[in-house]
C-alpha cells in the first residue's frame, strides 16, 4: 500500500489518482488519499492535478481550464505542498516513518482523507499498466537514470515534448542559424528538470528499417524492423517493455493531453499492425489492452490527439494484423473512429492539397511506390519545419 498526504490546499483543483479524480476547494479540510493498493507487479499509480480557473466576470468556475500536471510514482509513503512560486502541487518522499504513520492515523481518525477509489470496472488500470515497470518509466523521463537512485516518482505535464520532436525543432533551429546549445533542456536526473519524454524512435523510412538489399519487401511489412531492431536491439529481446512503453504512452495522452505521447502511442501501434510477424501471445496480449485503451479515450480529444486516417488505414488494407486483433476493431466501431463494413467498404478519403502535405516515399529508381497522408514524427524529417506542438489546455 502507499499513501498521500497533503499539507493544505492552496488552491481549488481537480485530484486525480489513476483514472479517479474529485473536485476539492481552497483551504478544504482534505489531507489525502491512503490506501492505494499495490497493482500488478510494479505497483504504479499516477496523482495528477488540473486547477480550477474562475471566471471573474461571471464568478463561474471552469473545470476544464488549466495545464494538467502530476507524478508517476511507485510505493511508498508521500506528502504533497503547495509551491507557491511554481504555482503546483509538488510531492515528496517522508523518510520520517514513525512521524508520517502518526499524523496519517490522525487524519484517518478525523476523516479527512479519502480512501483510493474501490470501483475499477474490469480492473481497467491493472489492465492499463501491467506491462510498465518503474526503470522503464525512469529512463523514458531521466536517459542517464542510474539504478541505485532513490526518488521514487517523476514529474510529467501536458506541455513536455519528445525527445524526437526536440531533435526535429533543433535540426531547424539550426538550419535557420537559430540554435542555441544553452536551450536544449534535456533531462539530467532532476525531478524539477525534466521536460522530455525519452521514447523509443520508430523510424519507419530510416536506414535501419529499410535494408538496400530489402527495400521493397521492407516498405511492405516491417517484421524485420519491429523484430530484429526495435525488439531485439532497442528492447533487449523483451516484447513486455514494448508494450509498457506503449502503455505509459498511452496513459500520458490521456490523463495529461499529451500530444508527443499520442504521437508515440500511433506509431507503435503502427509498426505491430504492418509487420507480418508478430507473436500470437504478443499480439493477444496488444489486443486486450488497446480494446480497453480505446473506450476510455475521452470524445474531446478526438480531433486533436486520436489519428482516425491511421486506424481507418489500418483496418482496411494495409494491415497485417487487422483480423488478429478482433476487440480492437470492434471497439473502433463502437467508437465510431471506423465504421461497421470499413474492412470491405472504407477507402482513405482524398487528401486536401492546400491543408495537409503528401508523403512520398521513393526508391533509387525514382518509382513512387507508396503514400500516406496521415502524420507521425518521422513524417518530418525532410521538411522545412517540424510541428510542434507546446501543450494541450483545457477550456
């Protein structure tokens, strides 16, 4: 079990903990949530914050205005402060254990905690996280994380960018003789540093994925980039921290609205549906997961953050693993992001020349063999720009 304390509420804001969240006000008689159970075998859980902005005209609150930030944590025993300076809740570690139980009990007693929140609907958060393990979090958010460290949570917000969208805004920044070395912001380990997220690039046009020897037959199916590059030499050989990666991707698109993330999510799902060879455990286990990824995906963020061209693509022709995954694509329908007959029936619509770019992908020879209109990181490359995105706000 871990527990959160806090010391005050400074400010009105929106607490979350995993997919629950509750509603608190300024100087509330609330010091925190006990009893946050051990899930899985990493027992991660997310606390996450969203202020409640007033509108001063009307004297109305608004709930969904606000950066949304939080921590990712693994057990033990926390407090949360107000820094009035940074204008956010902050977390600490108590070492202090004897102290921490007496003034938790006190709290208890008085009833002004809450307890972790007891409804889960078919265990949707252990299904959520099972595969995500705290040195994979670690190093996603601190590249030099060293093993030995003791902090037992990360900062994450909806405004951190990719490492792959810094190097796209850098190699511009460049170009445009714009750099400056002094801005690069990258992680050094620092829980108030940290502004980027570390994920694995998939780079389905990049030298590594396309052989000279195998061009054609690895533009087509990418099983040997996902199998012999990504899983064995990225991932050491373990097809679980694959799916953690994709998982925590996943969750930080939705309890932060972060777009670098849903980028990710896409294109690691991407690469599995194009390669031919996926595990049949692998793809039960992707199955299971995205169904249930799917239907907690708010409407809200459909527009900006959900690559419908991509799912349509994926569950028509151009997949490999589209009969495989049957909860998926029935969840698509159910989510009204394909439609019932699209395997038979669903074409990608026609490509708007004024709003969006074509991608083409040539060999040597100059023969166009292929198109897509839908984006991802590596999509940029060899533009003048990259786009970038700064944060997701609500309201």
């Amino acid at each position: 079990m871990s527990n959160i304390l806090f010391t005050n509420i400074v400010v009105d804001v929106i607490i979350g903990i995993d997919l629950g969240s509750f509603h608190v006000v300024k100087d509330q008689p609330f010091k925190g949530i006990v009893n946050i159970p051990h899930v899985n075998d990493t027992d991660l859980h997310v606390i996450h914050f969203q202020h409640v902005v007033k509108n001063q005209d009307q004297n109305e609150t608004n709930e969904d205005s606000g950066l949304r930030y939080g921590y990712w944590i693994t057990h033990g025993s926390y407090y949360v402060v107000y820094n009035e300076g940074q204008e956010l809740y902050e977390i600490f570690q108590e070492d202090d254990s004897v102290k921490y139980e007496l003034a938790m009990k006190d709290y208890i007693e008085r009833n002004m905690v809450s307890e972790y929140p007891k409804i889960d609907e078919g265990n949707r958060w252990g299904i959520l996280s099972n595969k995500i393990n705290w040195p994979l979090v670690k190093t996603i958010v601190f590249p030099k994380y060293r093993h030995g460290k003791e902090e037992r949570f990360v900062f994450v917000d909806s405004s951190m960018t990719t490492w792959e969208e810094n190097e796209l805004l850098r190699r511009t920044l460049i170009k445009d003789g714009h750099y400056n070395s002094d801005n690069d912001g990258d992680n050094d380990g620092d829980n108030d540093k940290n502004r980027l997220f570390h994920y694995s690039p998939i780079k389905f046009k990049s030298k590594e994925a396309m052989r000279d020897d195998y061009k054609m037959e690895d533009f087509q199916d990418k099983s040997y980039y996902f199998n012999e590059i990504i899983i064995k030499q990225k991932f050491k050989g373990k097809e679980f921290n694959y799916i953690g990666e994709l998982q925590y991707s996943y969750l930080n698109l939705i309890l932060f609205g972060n777009y670098g993330s849903s980028l990710q999510w896409h294109s690691m799902i991407e690469l599995v549906c194009r390669s031919s060879q996926v595990s049949k455990e692998f793809i039960g286990n992707l199955d299971n997961i995205l169904s249930v990824e799917l239907d907690l995906i708010p409407i809200e963020y459909r527009d900006v953050l959900i690559n419908e061209k991509l799912w349509i693509s994926l569950f028509t022709n151009d997949s490999f693993q589209k009969e495989n995954l049957p909860k998926t694509h029935s969840m698509l329908i159910k989510c009204h992001i394909i439609e019932q007959d699209s395997s038979e029936t669903q074409t990608l619509p026609q490509q708007d020349e004024e709003s969006e770019e074509e991608e083409v992908i040539s060999f040597n020879d100059g023969d166009e063999i292929g198109t897509v209109d839908y984006h991802r990181l590596d999509s940029s490359e060899d533009e003048d720009g990259p786009t970038i995105v700064g944060g997701i706000y609500y309201g």
